[in-house]
C-alpha cells in the first residue's frame, strides 16, 4: 500500500545513484512500493539526478516553494538550509507537505487545505547520506504504528503538521 511520502534535500548535481543510496538507507524496512509521493524544493525541478530517481522508480514528484517550506516547524534546523536557503530544512518539511498534498488532493496548499487534510507524521527525521537529505512523513496512523512498531527505541521523533 502507497502511503509514504518521502521528502529530499540535495546538493546541485547530485546524482541518481547517490539519491537512491539515500533513500534506501532511510527507508530501512520500507519498501520503495509504499512510496507514495517524492518531495522537493521547486528550484530542484531541473535537477537531472532527482528527475531520473523518480523516473527510474515511476515516483511522482512534488515541488514546493520556499514559502510554503518556511511556513512548517522543524525539530531539529539545519544551518546549511538557513545560510543557503533562508529555511530551517527541506527534507522533513517536504516529506509532511507531500503527504499533505497528497491526502489534501494537490500542492497548492494553503491554510484552509492543510487545516483540512489528515494529518501527516514524519516517521524518519532527516538522515544524510553523501549530501543528500531524506525524511519520510505519512497520513496514515497504520504507517505510524509499524514504524514504532519497527524501531521502539529509537530517538526518530514524530511531528505533526500544524
């Protein structure tokens, strides 16, 4: 069942092979056929390694603006994102406004549909690998439950979207 959403953060030039060595390691006992929906900040929309993962994968592919990123707490803020982006993350803000987006029917969200939507989880915090930065986030509370299930004393922290 497709109900993960997974948010990604790059470097310029990354490549598929590293994004999908990033992914694989954050997934853990996932599988890339829950993957519902890939998310990312709207200037990574030419990036070639991002667009051939998903095509490689057949994953949809979400963008997000700044300001929809800036708008979404982060537990944890990356001074990477703030001196080069002017945000406090990318990948766990995305991976929570893909599921969003997803369960809220699009990605032009606004307040009235996010307000509307189920709520998404982040069940994997930012991982890093080789400069490439992936949370994964869901709305599904099935999902949330065997990721606990899964990893009962790790630090993974859930947050919900406001």
């Amino acid at each position: 069942m497709k109900t993960l959403s997974v948010g990604i953060g790059c470097r310029l030039h990354s490549p598929a092979e590293q994004i999908e060595a990033a992914v694989r390691a954050a997934l853990g006992a996932h599988s890339f056929d829950e993957i519902r929906t890939v998310a990312s900040l709207d200037s990574k929309a030419r990036e070639a390694g991002l667009l051939e993962f998903c095509a490689r994968h057949a994953l949809p592919l979400t963008f997000f603006s700044l300001e929809q990123i800036a708008a979404m707490p982060v537990a944890v803020p990356s001074a990477s994102a703030r001196e080069h982006l002017g945000v406090d993350g990318v990948c766990e803000p995305c991976a929570l406004l893909g599921a969003a987006a997803d369960a809220g029917g699009g990605a032009g969200l606004s307040e009235s549909v996010i307000g509307n939507a189920p709520r998404a989880t982040l069940l994997v915090r930012k991982t890093v690998y080789a400069g490439v930065t992936v949370a994964i986030a869901s709305t599904t509370a099935q999902a949330a439950q065997s990721a606990q299930a899964e990893h009962p004393d790790n630090d993974t922290q859930k947050q919900d979207l406001p």
